[in-house]
C-alpha cells in the first residue's frame, strides 16, 4: 500500500515564503541523534519517564521494503537514545497506547516485500526487561488507523486501511475493534458510519470519542475521497452517532485534533477534498456539540504535529506546505491568537512530538532525517520567578534548613541567633518560632532521621569554638534533648543519611579532620568508623545510587583539594575515586536524575564559575558547562523538572542576587530570573508545593528575608492532579498505592493521531528528602483517582516526596516514609566457584538489607583482624550476590557476612 500523502505532496509542491518574525520565545535544542532514522513511527512516554520510539519506514520511498523493526528509548534525564529489544515484526502506520499496567500495545501497521500487506498482529512491550511479545491478533489487518486508551482501560482501535492482498489494493474500513488488555484478546465493536483513514480520533471528557473526517482512499485523478463527517463512539452502548454540521469548506485530512483544557477540540491543518493545503481552525464543542471557526494558522501545513503545553497552550510543529517546514507556532486558547516561535532546528513532518514529564516537548525523526530535539517553555525567555514570603523572627546565617514530615520547613541556629528555632509553613507563607536548641549553633548539619526526628550535630557556639555535641528535635512533641557526643568536634563537616538508617560525619573539625563516626539513632550513640583517606573541611558528600557516599574537594592541608573519596557503608571503608579537575571549597554538589553527581561553583583562590559532573560508573569527573556567574556560599537545588537551580552566593562583586539553572539532558546552564534580595550563606528547601525557598543569610548583615522560587510552566491548581492518600509508611518490596483525583488530566493531552503520542497519564515520583536520589515507579495499574506501583525497591529509606506527573504538570507532593530493612539470618542459596578462580556466594534476605563481607584464611583469628572486601550487591528483591576475585590466590578462604 502506498501512502495516500504520497501522491498529494506533488499537487502543493511549490515554495512558500512566510513574511513575518517569530516572536520572541523559547528554542529548539538538539539532542543525540536515535540510532534509525525512522518516519510513520510511534512515540510513547512510559511510566519510567523515559519514550520509546517503535518501527517506522527508514527512508522517504515509505513502502514495505523499507519497515524497520528497531525500537529505542530517549531518556530525558540525559538528553541520550539507548536501543532495546526489536519488534517481533517490523511495522510502520502503526499504533502504540500505554496500558495501565504499563505495557505498551503496538497494534497493525504496515510490513512486507510488497506495499499491500498490513497486520493484523499486535505486541506488548515490557519496559521492566525491554521484551517484546506477540499478543492477540486484530480481527482486522489494518494500518494508518488510530488507537484511543478508553477510561474502561480497554483499547478502541478505529479505521484504517485492509490490504486486499494484489498490489497496490486496499480499501478504508469502517470497523472498529476493542482490545482488553486483561485477556489479551480483541473484539469487534460498532462500525462507524464511514469508513476512513487519516482521519483523527479523540477522548472527550464525557469517555466518547470523537473520529473527525479522514479518507476513504484515492480517486482516479489522484486525490483523496475526503469524508465529509464526523461522530462520537460511545463506550458504554458501543454505538456511533453522527456529530455536527460544518460547511464543506473545513472538511479535511491529514489534519490534527487537539482537546483543550476549556472542553473544546481543535482541529488543525491538513488537506481539503480538492488537496488544497489549510491553514484553517475549526473548534467543536464536546458540551453543545457546535463546531465554530477559530483563527487560522499562520502558515498552511499538513503531516505536522500538535502538542498540548503544561500551560494549556497549543505547539504546532513542523510538518509539509510543498515544502518541509522548521515553523513553529502557538495558540493561545484564552486570546484566539497564533503567534510565531523560534522553529525546529531540522525539517520535519511525519515526526513524532511527545510532552515529557518535565513539561517538555520531544520532537524526534521525520522525513529524512533521526535526529531528535526538545522544546522547553521555560527557557529563552526564563519563566521561573522570584516572590517574598513571610520573613524570618531572627536574622541568620550559617543556619539549617530541613523539611519536616508534616511539610513544615525547620530553620534551625545560626549566626548571631543564639539558640533559636522557627518553622516555615508553606500553606499560609508564616514563620513561627518554636522551642529552643539544648546548645546554641552555626555551620552545624540537620539531618531527617527516618523516625522523623532531625539530628543536629556539631558546628560552633556563639564564640566561635566547635562542638562536639549533637541533639535531636522531635517535631511531635517539640523538644530537643541532648544525644550522644561525637568523638570530636566538627565543623565545616557533613552528615549523609545512609541506607541502613544511621548518620555519617565526616571531616571537618578543629582545621583539618580526616575524622568519620557513625550515628546509630536506635542506640543514640556515635562510634568511630574508618577515616577519610584525606583530611578535609569545607567539603560536599552526597549517597548516590549505589548506596555510597561521595565525598569531593574542600580545604586540606596541601590547599584547596580536587582529591575525592568514596564511603562503603557495607565494610565502614573509604577508597579514593578520580580527582576533580578543579580544586574548591565552599562549592555544592547534587545529585542528578541520572545517576551522576554536579559539582559547581566554589573558591580555590578565585571565585568559580566552572563546574564537573562524576560518574559513578567510570569513576571519573568530567567537566561540564560553565555558570555564567562565578559564585562561592551559593545553593544547588534539584528541581522537580530534573534541572537544577543554582541561587545567590557571593564573588568579587559581593552578594548576589543571581540565579541560574543546569540542565544535565543538554550539560548547559541558562540566567534565571533574579532573587528579590542579593544573599549568600542562605539555605535552599524544595517544598511539597514544587516551589523552592529560600531563607535568611547574610548581605552586609545578617537577613530575615525570605522568597520562593515558582518553576512557571503556567498551569493553574484546577489542572493539577491531587494526591488524597498514599501509602505511608512503605515497606521496601511494597506497593506503593496513591489516590486522588485528575490522574488522566486533560484526555490524551496530545493530538487525536498517532504522530501525537497521549500523555494523559498518571507518572508517579519518588524523591529522596535528604540524598535528593529521584526515580519514577512503574504501574501494575492505574485510573483516573489511582495509580498503585510495582512493588518499590533500590531505594533508600527514610522521608520521601512522592508527586504525581500528568500531561507535565505535577501535583503538590506528599511526604512518605520508607522504612529502614531489618536484616535478618541470611539463607545460603548457592556457592560456585567461577572459571577464573573467583568465589561467588549467594543468600537470602530482607530487600534493601545492608551487608558486608570480611574474609580471613585463618579461622580462629579474631573479627578486628579479618579483611573487610566491601559490600555485597542486591541483585533482585531480597537476592543478594557476592563475588570474590581475591580468592584466586587463596587454597582456603573463610567469609563472614555481617550487617553494620
């Protein structure tokens, strides 16, 4: 089957020039290219908030001979494309639908040596190992049909084309067919009045849907039989009706259709009954019924894509008018008025578009080409912006900041504050002075505790001199009591929850300290572990995925360091890992969606503006973009749209009211909109709300001011999921269940075909309150007031945000509590010896436990002279794994396993 387009793009192959300039607005940034060039192929967000991009034609002939069954994902977290399993069967004029189980079902298509044969097969794609499966088949080959995720979970499957087996022979089909994702099976379900294709089809409100126009294939001058009619499935009769009446003039295909937050669908573009190109808008009404015209486009076009923007708006992208267009445009639903924005990069139409969890826009291949670029609508120019709260009762600096279970913001101590505590609460923008700290502090750490009490720990008193003291503030009864002291004191430290609970304090003191202890807040008593390979103050340390704790730069004896150093919790040892390429102090380090670890800003001597990513796969820093403003005592902050806001600080200039954010997809930072006060040695808390705020810190003296930082993608609260109830506290290897309202959003939030994938669907993310470790869970099924995750593990315990994603607007967040595992006996499941000499081990225990390993050739020597080995690594939920490439050189090696 040749693609009816195919035989148009001759009629309107003639040059257009478009006079007016694209407003100011944001821009278009390429990614890393896919691995196939593809067309006609599918793009489908997955609950993981990575896209996968299936099948498609590699090159512009789009015939059989050219159907690729490649699949890939793009992961928004590192702007990059991965290739996973392959299609069973290579398709293209498919369609794919996310189920609530999280598969996605890949439904006909096109694939053959010759262009007639279309499929009636279908498959399921696992996002959990990457596998594909063949499924029921259709009752019906077809392809070009569209597939709509109905609110009964169930898959309506409408039109298309059916192959009649004789080259180039199809015929448009009038059927429609339901696929249960509970049974695998398809049935057959009414047939629409007409039969089309490259028509459009979209979930109203009400659960009907409405197919618009479309084709019943080529006449014999070449020209599509366009259909003049539209009409509404509905689900619960499985009956189709006819809808509206229009004049003949807006009757098209290869158009797109929208649903807008105000109930209303847009139909945009496409081609007329005489193949003439459109640049007209239609709107229908889903509550009257009534088509109305709206303003036309700026530019005619057909095969381009339409995307519902977090803030309501329409982005039309690309697509043909007798030439491939890079144009760009807006509609705004509220003003009636398209306005012109900064255009693709590439030429495309028969793309894909898709909006992420981030609130960004995926456009990815086309005709020809596989690159991918993504549209942000917050950049360029910055949307983020900056407004006083309520102000501190004391001015401070050099003061924590922690975010308390009830959503509560603790400011605890500081500069010049004696021993004073207030907390900040977000709902009413009011500060309120609570109890006072057993010991007055500044330049201490706070760390949440996984019972939900903050432990406060060292620093220095009103006169400058370090403490070993530490103390717990219990937020339900509002006290603080003394617990036990370190070993010594520690200032210019940190402190890491780590995932067996307990508290690490590293370095810092009186000068330099390569001084560890742990906090054991069952037992409330500190104890020493082994010390930093290289005594340090003024450090950064964060737990990163692998249960670890990174450890880089400060001030050390030799200067300013670039030497860093990794934490094993598991056998309480510390081994160095790849040098910064800047020596600093006074920088910030965050933890990335990605996995890997940004260090920025700092002073060695100079202010810094440079900044370096680790990866804790290769152990290696590279270095990344350079802030546009060097800065010392600044925050770092990661953001709920994966980026990272960089606030404040200090340089040759004095205080700054500067702030920038880091996208780690695309390793560049961009000038945010300015602080209201000019600050440094402030603190920086991410709120449930998805706001940021920052509070006191010093400016020629000490502040009380405070301000909140609003990301600004535009939705308003009535288009925010909400969170009612949610599991608290989860068990590691529970499910974690949510419920609340608005979890399908605004229906598929994307175009009614399949070059707009839907994206009306609860993503659910975790945030780790005190690592900042994120990731986004996947389903085993959800609904419009559900979502309930596959069992959660690989995570550390202790205070979570869970926020809910749907169409990139995100939810006020609720705090969950992970409980910490308790080991128990381990259970031996197997021992081998490998083929080069290695000794592995395996055992049972409780998910998320923490092990480590010593190993001795003597028995009878005591514990304290046995080689500690390092952890031991969970490989599947309670399946632990430990390998031993020492034991090569070893006749007899004894192991022991203990839980630290």
């Amino acid at each position: 089957m040749k693609m009816h387009f195919g035989n148009l793009v001759a009629l309107v192959a003639f040059a257009l020039i478009f006079p007016f300039e694209p407003a100011r607005a944001a821009t278009w940034t390429t990614n890393g290219p896919m691995a196939t060039l593809r067309l006609n192929a599918t793009a489908t967000l997955l609950l993981n908030g990575k896209v996968l991009v299936a099948g498609g034609f590699t090159n512009s002939s789009i015939s059989g001979n050219n159907v690729t069954n490649d699949a890939e994902l793009y992961d928004p977290a590192t702007g990059k494309w991965t290739k996973t399993g392959s299609l069973n069967i290579g398709r293209a004029l498919h369609t794919a639908t996310l189920l609530p189980n999280g598969k996605v079902l890949i439904a006909g298509g096109q694939n053959a040596s010759v262009d007639s044969h279309n499929l009636a097969s279908a498959e399921l794609f696992d996002p959990a190992n990457g596998m594909w499966t063949l499924t029921g088949t259709m009752t019906t080959n077809r392809a070009n049909q569209t597939a709509t995720l109905l609110p009964n979970g169930k898959v309506l499957i409408v039109g298309g084309t059916r192959s009649l087996g004789v080259p180039p022979a199809s015929t448009a089909l009038s059927t429609a067919e339901l696929f249960d994702p509970n049974t695998g099976t398809w049935t057959s379900t009414g047939a629409m009045n007409y039969a089309r294709e490259n028509h459009t089809a979209t979930l109203l409100p009400n659960g009907q849907v409405l197919v618009a126009w479309g084709d019943g294939g080529i006449n014999s001058q070449g020209l599509a039989s366009v259909i003049a009619a539209c009409e509404l499935y509905d689900p619960s009769t499985q009956i189709w009706t006819s809808v509206g009446t229009y004049p003949v003039s807006v009757i098209r295909h290869l158009h797109t259709a929208t649903l807008l937050p105000n109930g209303k669908v847009l139909m945009a573009g496409g081609l007329n009954y005489q193949g003439t190109l459109l640049s007209s808008v239609e709107l229908y009404d889903s509550a009257s019924g009534a088509w109305s015209a709206a303003n036309s486009m700026n530019i005619p076009r057909y095969l381009h894509t339409a995307t519902l923007l977090p803030n309501g708006q329409l982005l039309v992208a690309g697509g043909l008018a007798g030439i491939g267009l890079t144009n760009v445009e807006v509609f705004n639903p509220a003003t009636g008025i398209w306005t012109a924005t900064n255009g693709l990069n590439t030429t495309r139409y028969l793309h894909t578009a898709t909006l992420l969890a981030n609130g960004k826009v995926l456009a990815a291949g086309g005709l020809i080409d596989n690159s991918s670029e993504v549209y942000d609508p917050a950049v360029n120019p910055a949307t983020g912006t900056w407004a006083n709260t309520g102000g501190l009762h004391i001015a401070r600096d050099y003061h924590t900041a922690t975010l308390l279970p009830s959503g509560a913001v603790l400011v605890a101590g500081g500069n010049a504050t004696g021993t004073s505590m207030e907390t900040y609460d977000p709902i009413v923008g009011i500060w309120t002075s609570i109890g006072s700290l057993t010991t007055a502090r500044n330049s201490h750490t706070a760390t949440l505790l996984p019972n939900g009490k903050v432990l406060l720990a060292g620093g220095a008193d009103s006169g400058n001199n370090l403490l070993a003291s530490t103390e717990l503030y219990d937020p339900i009864a509002g006290t603080n009591i003394a617990t036990g002291s370190l070993a010594f004191p520690h200032g210019g430290h940190t402190a890491t929850l780590l995932p067996n609970g307990k508290v690490l304090v590293a370095g810092g003191g009186n000068g330099w300290s390569s001084d560890a202890e742990i906090y054991d807040p069952v037992a409330g008593i500190w104890t020493d572990t082994t010390s930093l390979n290289t005594a340090r103050y003024l450090h950064t340390a964060t737990l990163i995925a692998n249960g670890k704790v990174l450890v880089a730069g400060g001030d050390g004896f030799t200067g300013f360091l670039t030497s860093a150093e990794l934490y094993d919790p598991a056998s309480g040892t510390w081994t160095t890992t790849g040098s910064l390429n800047t020596g600093r102090d006074y920088h910030t380090e965050t933890l990335l969606p990605n996995g890997k670890v940004l260090v920025a800003g700092g002073y060695n001597g100079s202010f810094l503006s440079s900044a370096e990513i680790y990866d804790p796969a290769t152990g290696a820093w590279t270095r990344t973009g350079t802030m546009n403003t060097a800065r010392f005592q600044h925050t770092a902050t990661l953001l709920p749209n994966g980026k990272v806001l960089v606030a404040g600080g200090e340089n040759s200039s004095g205080a700054l009211t500067n702030a920038e954010l880091y996208d780690p997809s695309l390793g560049t930072w961009t000038t945010n909109r300015t602080l209201k006060t000019a600050r440094f040695n402030h603190t920086a808390t991410l709120l449930p709300n998805g706001k940021m705020l920052i509070a006191g810190g010093y400016k020629g003296n000490y502040l009380t001011n405070a301000e909140l930082y609003d990301v600004g993608l535009g939705y308003t609260n009535t288009s925010q999921p909400q969170i009612t109830s949610i599991t608290t506290p989860l068990n590691l290897n529970s499910s974690l269940v949510v419920a609340g309202a608005q979890f399908r959003g605004v229906a598929e939030g994307s175009g009614g075909n399949s070059q707009d994938s839907s994206t009306d669907y609860p993503l659910v993310q975790l945030r780790n309150l005190e690592s900042g470790q994120t990731v986004f869970l996947s389903s085993t099924n959800w609904g419009t007031n559900f979502f309930t995750s596959l069992p959660v593990w690989n995570f550390p315990p202790g205070y979570a945000l869970a926020t809910v994603f749907v169409n990139g607007i995100q939810s006020s967040s609720s705090i969950v509590n992970i409980s910490v595992p308790i080991p128990t006996a381990p259970k031996l499941t197997g021992e081998k010896k490998q083929t080069n000499g290695a000794f592995s081990f395996a055992f049972t225990n409780s998910v998320g436990a923490l092990f480590g390993v010593l190993a001795a050739i003597n028995l009878s020597l005591p514990q304290t002279n046995w080689t500690a080995l390092g952890g031991v690594t969970e490989i599947s939920p309670g399946q632990f794994q430990f390998t031993d490439p020492q034991a090569t050189n070893s006749v007899q090696r004894f192991y022991q396993i203990r839980s630290p």
